[in-house]
C-alpha cells in the first residue's frame, strides 16, 4: 500500500507528463495551422501578383476612357470572390485548429478530472477518522470546479459558434453587394 505523499508524487508526475504531451500535440497542430496559412498567404500573392501583370497590360492596351473603365469595372467581381474565397479558406483553417485545440483540451481535462477524482477516492478511503468533513468539503470543491469547467466550455463553445454565424453573415453580406456593385459599375 502507497503513503498518500507518494500517491500525490505519482499523480503529479503523470499529470506533468500528459501537460507535456498535450503541449507537444498542439505546438504541432500551431505549426501546421501556421503552414497552411502561409502557404495560402504566399500562393494567393503569388496569384495577385500573375493577375495584376495582366490587368496592368490590358487596361495600358485600352484604346479609349470607355474601355479602360469597362475593363476596370469587369476586374470587381472576381476580385471581389477572389477575396471572398480566401477569407473563407483562412476561416477554415482558424476553425478546424480551433477545434483540434478544443478537442485535444477537452480530452487532457476529462482525464485529468478522472484522475484526481480516483486520487482522491483512494487518499480517502485512506484518511484517518473524523476527517469526513474535511473530505466532503473537499469533493465539493472538486465539484464546482467541474461543473464551472462545463459552464466555463459550453459558453466559450457559443462565443465561438456566434462569432462563425456572424462571419459567415458578413462574408454573405459582402458577396450580395459585390454581386450588385459589379454590374453598376460595368454600366458606368
């Protein structure tokens, strides 16, 4: 049978190494969110750069105002989907490494908590008489923590499911005005 220093010394040390392992998983997971945004970042300034050659050398190839301003007025649109697109792809990338994070930290909390409650199921069964108090009070605070982690999680899943809802509002609101500014502007 373990003293109860040892059974703490034990658990800490398992807890240290589970943070460690969870810090390692998601320093891996930034490295890769942070790959995929600079690889889209360098391939859509790659392709701004190619497209704004062409556009350049075909509104200088313009033969009157009219024309130059037609051409312009043709670039509105797929400018603006363009950016539309990148948005959203930058916008999944942030969400699907948001949620590994929300994952992996959901999964490290619930084996921590499942941890400490059996450490101290054992360190109770283990504690000397007239301690029932003592022990009650503090499976309570052992409670509340959980439970505040559950309300804790639960809000921080709406904050973000309303700050997705209101981005995907905006990318809506910006793709409908795009779609009628182009043909207005072709008229000019």
């Amino acid at each position: 049978m373990f003293s109860i220093p040892e059974q703490f010394s034990s658990a800490t040390k398992a807890n240290l190494e589970a943070q460690f392992a969870l810090f390692s998983s998601l320093t891996g997971k930034a490295f890769e969110s942070i790959e995929k945004i600079v690889e889209l970042n360098l391939t859509a300034a790659k392709a701004t750069l190619e497209e704004s050659t062409a556009t350049t050398k075909q509104l200088l190839a313009a033969k009157d105002p009219q024309e130059f301003f037609s051409l312009t007025a043709a670039q509105a649109q797929p400018t603006a989907e363009k950016a539309i697109a990148y948005g959203r792809h930058l916008a999944a990338i942030t969400s699907g490494a948001q949620a590994e994070f929300s994952k992996a930290a959901e999964s490290q909390i619930a084996e921590t908590n499942r941890k400490v409650i059996s450490l101290v199921e054992e360190v109770t069964k283990n504690a000397p008489a007239g301690s029932e108090n003592a022990v009650a009070l503090f499976k309570s605070a052992i409670g509340n923590a959980n439970a505040g982690y559950e309300q804790f999680t639960k809000s921080s899943k709406q904050a973000v499911e309303t700050i997705e809802a209101n981005l995907a509002s905006a990318v809506s609101q910006f793709t409908q005005a795009a779609a009628k500014a182009a043909p207005h502007a072709g008229s000019n």
